[in-house]
C-alpha cells in the first residue's frame, strides 16, 4: 500500500510530502504530554512521546527520499486540547532528530496566536530550533509583510509560510512586492462546503494598483 500511494504522488506531479505533526492531530497528539497517556514505548518519555512522529518520518523517506520531505510541527500551539508541559524541550528535541534522516525541511508554527487582529506575543521563541535543525526552516503564525522580512534578514528563517492572508489575497506575492494594501480574511467561511465562498471569490488587484 505504501509504495503504491508514494508512486501515485509521483504520478500525479507533486514535488514531495509534508507531514502533519501539528495543530493536534494524530502525531501531534503522540508528542504532547498533556494528551499522551499511554504506558508503552510510544508515551511518558520525551523520547518515547517523538518515537511514533520519527518512525513516520523514516517510512515516507525509506519511499521517497529524504530530499523530497518535510514535516510541519507546533511544539507552543494546544489546539485539540493537545499542549505540552515543556514545548521548548519537545521542539528541540524533534529537530535534533530529525537532523539524522537529512529532510528537506522543518516547518514550525510560532508561538504565538493571532485572533480578530490582536497579536499576542509568548516569551518564547523558534530560535533554539532554528539554531539546530540543519535543514531549510521554515515558519509560520501570524506573519504580515514587514514580520516576513524580518525574519528573513534576521536569519530567523529560510523562508515564510503565509495561510489566511494567502487565501484572501490570490496575488499576495505582488501585493506584497508593491506593498499593496491586503483584502481582509472573513474567518466565517473558512471551512464552508462552497468550493467558491471564501476561496475563489477575493478579488485580485486592480489594473490601477498594480502600474
């Protein structure tokens, strides 16, 4: 079943995988403590609590090479009532790991939520992770024009992942290369069924703007 799903991926032109290690789902859930009550090999220990997350990463690279993987974790985030006790330890201990199977990339969620808005800063920081994982690294949370640049100039990240202002904004990279102002994100119809309402309705900018 493995290699025929892999051979599919490559079939149907995609460039690698990006395992989901995040937001609370099924490896999230094995790697935080406050959720993972299990008693074998794969709880209690931080490095029993990673054992599942590292043998996932070995079967995706053992079909497609480590150059063709990445993984996305979010070590600080407790959604799916999901948190962990010592985020700081967990997220450097995965990338420490990580760094023996050579993948491309590491993406990581900061630690930080922005709601309506409002940004609210943690006294933490992504940059112990960044320091040790050998790999492109990659960040995401929150990030607006002049966040993204800094992170980058700063050599806080290789690069900079952007979701809800992507989705609301089909032209964000010129956007922001003109430093265009952004259509605002409406949160409501984020999940809705509709393949058009609030996905391929945004409107893109105006001939005007971009002269």
């Amino acid at each position: 079943m493995g290699n025929l799903v892999f051979n599919s991926l490559v079939c149907v032109g995609f460039d690698g995988v990006e395992i989901h290690g995040a937001y609370g789902y099924l490896i999230d859930q094995f790697l935080k403590d406050q959720v993972n009550d299990r008693t074998d090999k794969y709880g209690g220990s931080l490095e029993n609590r990673c054992r599942f997350a590292l043998e996932v990463v070995q079967a995706v690279v053992d079909e497609i090479g480590a150059d063709k993987v990445g993984i996305r974790l979010s070590p600080f985030a407790s959604y799916a009532e999901a948190p962990d006790s010592n985020p700081e330890a967990l997220g450097l201990y995965m990338v420490n790991a990580l760094n023996k199977f050579g993948i491309l990339y590491c993406h990581v969620v900061e630690p930080r939520m922005v709601k309506l808005g409002e940004k609210f800063e943690t006294p933490y920081s992504l940059r112990p992770m960044r320091d040790a994982f050998k790999g492109t690294f990659i960040v995401a949370g929150g990030y607006n024009r002049e966040d993204g640049n800094n992170a980058i100039s700063t050599n806080y990240a290789d690069l900079v992942a952007y979701g809800r202002i992507f989705l609301s904004n089909p032209d964000l990279p010129r956007r922001f290369e003109i430093d265009a102002p952004l259509n605002k994100y409406n949160r409501d119809t984020f999940y809705v069924p509709d393949p058009v309402i609030g996905y391929t309705d945004y409107p893109f900018l105006s001939w005007s703007m971009v002269g």
